[in-house]
C-alpha cells in the first residue's frame, strides 16, 4: 500500500511542530532577555505567552483553510 500525500496534508501535519516550536522560541528569547535585563521571570513568561499566541495562531489558521478546503472542495475553487 502506497501512503500518498498531498500539499494540504503535509500542511496540516506541521502544525503540531509549529506550535511547539513557536512556544519555545519565544520561552527560549524570553529567558535570554531575562539573562541579559535581568528582569527574572517577567521576559520569559512574556515570551512564552507570546509564543503560545503565535504556535495557536498558526493552528486557528490551519484549521480555518481546512475548512474552507472542505466548504469549497479539495482543490480549493468553488463547487
């Protein structure tokens, strides 16, 4: 049996991956800040937060050309 994937899955399947690593870039930058201001833990929850929002912005996103995908049908144009 031959696994075929096509632009929208391969789409959907980084989205878990870009949700993870936008949370931790934006903890990781956080606790520079912190390191360098010294303004411990205030920058990393700020960059973690930040990063939360943007990893569920992504997935919010994803999910809403999903469903347009399937409003609309597979490729995308109007039925």
């Amino acid at each position: 049996m031959k696994l075929r994937l096509d632009k929208n899955s391969a789409r959907y399947t980084t989205v878990g991956l870009e949700l993870v690593i936008s949370i931790l870039v934006g903890g990781w930058l956080g606790q520079q800040g912190d390191e360098r201001f010294g303004t411990a833990p205030w920058l990393l929850l700020f960059g973690f937060v930040c990063g939360l929002y943007a990893g569920f912005r992504a997935v919010f996103r994803a999910g809403e050309h999903m469903r347009r995908g399937w409003k609309e049908g597979d490729d995308g144009r109007p039925r």
